[in-house]
C-alpha cells in the first residue's frame, strides 16, 4: 500500500505553440485534502482534465493509488472521482434517479444501499425524491460529489466546488470534504480561488504559476498561528506613524507604508486609533493572512 494516493510526475502539454504544463509533478497523500491555487490561466483546470483522463498529457505519469494511467488506465479511474467545473446533472430528474443513472453508467456495480448512504453523506436524503431543477446551486455541489463517490473512489478532485456558493453553502461543504478525509481517509485536490477557504479546508497547498509548481505550503503550520496577520498601513507623516507603531509592535518602514507581522486580527482597530490620537492621516490599512502573503509573493511578477 503506497502513501501517495495521486502522483503526477514530470507532465507536460501544449495546445498550438503554447506550452501550457511544464514538467508538472506533486503527491498527493492518503487522507489529506490539498488545495490546487495558481493566477487564471496557470494551468488548474488543464491539470485536473489530464489527471482524469479528459485529455491526454504530450508526456509524463499520473498515478492513482498505485495505478499508472498509462499501462492500466481502467483500474486507475476507478480510484478516482471528479467534478470538473459544474456538475454533470439532469434538471428534470429527482435526485434519486440522477443518482440511479450514473450508478447504472459505472462498471462497477452499485447497490440500491450505496445511493441511499452517499445521499446521507452529503446530507441530502431528505431531498432525493425532489427534482434537481428545485435545488439550490449548493445542494447541485453536495449531489455533484455524491455522484463522484458512488464507485467508492480514494481519490476526489473538485474544480472550483464553492463558486456560487452563500457563505452557508461554503461551510457546508467544506464540512462534507472534512468529513470524507478524516472519516472516509480519502484524498481531496481542491481547485479554488477562496484563499480564505483554502487555508480553512486544507492540509497543504500546491501552488502553480505558467504550468509549473512552485511551492506547497502547509497550513498546519500555517494554521498555528491562523488569527494573525501582516497588517500594512500607509499613513503621513510616515516618521510619526512608525514612531508611534514601534512602541506597539515590531514594525519595518517601507517608503510611505509600515509593516507590521503577526499581528492579532483584535489588534488592528488598537493600532489605527494609536495612530488617529496623534493627528496621523490614514490612507490606507491592508491585512493579510499568511497563506494570501505567501500565495502573492510567489505568483507576482
């Protein structure tokens, strides 16, 4: 049994003149969810299409719970479950039935039990005898995924799952996903642009810029800390506000801005009427967390 549930190894694609992915390679281990993060056009969702076997990579190896696409491409894919942009679903069908034409469409045979228990691990029995034209687009996701893991995949790849989500909808699923890692020991690759919502979900995450990694962050070490901040403030005179923000916190001056590091989110309205008091002008206060710090630091040219 191998640790690594998804390896990609040295991909690479181009579509025209465009060298899209370059020598693309990560693992991915058992039980841990990652978040996938890189600026538009930096190659996701071109990555998640190969991985599944939606297009086909010029060269390179994906492996999936020991399986290489390559020589045993069936038995690879059923390790794997995917929902790729907005999930495949038919409107005029009750959720129940969707869920019964996709488990007839699997070669592998899938009980009238397993419909009923991934329902109930997304929370939607309640609703499975509604048509999915009345769901709402959050309770689309949760029966998107539950299609994804009829044939009992160890693998799940989810392409921007929370777009169009409410603030509840997010929670949610990112409940559901928690749940599925820690209870079910699957491994997740989450394609976002919610850094918030990666930092939240996640275990690690791979960053990518013009089809190459670039970095994997942990967010458990990001996480030890995750209520501070790197707190910027651009205020006149500059001199006075350093003065003042130095008797508070270690702080560094940059041109017209300071800088302040791990700085409790609580503290910032402490620090802005500090400054305030003494007549400073205030023209701009920018917080970021460390995984937004780290991210734009890597991807900006």
């Amino acid at each position: 049994m191998t640790d690594y549930m998804l390896q990609v190894k040295d991909l690479n694609k181009s579509l025209g003149k465009s060298h899209i992915i370059k020598n693309m390679s990560f693992e991915l281990k058992r039980g841990e969810i990652y978040g996938f993060l890189g600026p538009n056009g930096s190659g996701k969702t071109t990555t998640i299409r190969m991985i599944v076997s939606l297009i086909s990579p010029d060269s390179g190896e994906i492996i999936i719970d020991g399986k290489n696409i390559n020589s045993n491409r069936k038995e690879a894919l059923e390790k794997i479950g995917a929902v790729v942009e907005d999930p495949d679903l038919y409107g005029y069908l009750t959720g129940k039935q969707n869920l019964e034409h996709f488990a007839r469409l699997s070669n592998k045979t899938i009980s009238k039990e397993r419909i009923l228990e991934v329902a109930t691990l997304v929370e939607l029995e309640d609703a499975l005898n509604k048509k999915v034209k009345s769901y709402s687009l959050g309770m689309k996701q949760r029966l998107g995924i539950a299609v994804s893991l009829l044939h009992q995949p160890t693998v799940l790849i989810l392409d921007e799952p929370t777009n169009g989500l409410d603030p509840k909808g997010i929670r949610d699923l990112r409940v559901y996903l928690q749940r599925l890692a820690k209870e079910n020991g699957m491994t997740l690759l989450v394609s976002s642009h919610q850094l918030s919502e990666i930092e939240t979900l996640c275990d690690r995450a791979i960053v990518i810029k013009k089809g190459e990694v670039i970095d994997e962050i942990s967010m458990k070490e990001s996480n030890t800390n995750e209520q501070t901040f790197t707190v910027k403030i651009e205020a006149r005179p500059i001199t006075k506000a350093y003065e003042i923000l130095k008797t508070l916190a270690p702080v560094k001056r940059d041109g017209s801005v300071v800088e302040l590091e791990d700085q409790p989110f609580e503290s910032i309205p402490s620090l802005i009427s500090a400054l305030m008091e003494e007549n400073v002008m205030l023209y701009s206060v920018v917080y970021q967390n460390r995984l937004e710090e780290a991210y734009f630091n890597l991807t900006e040219d």
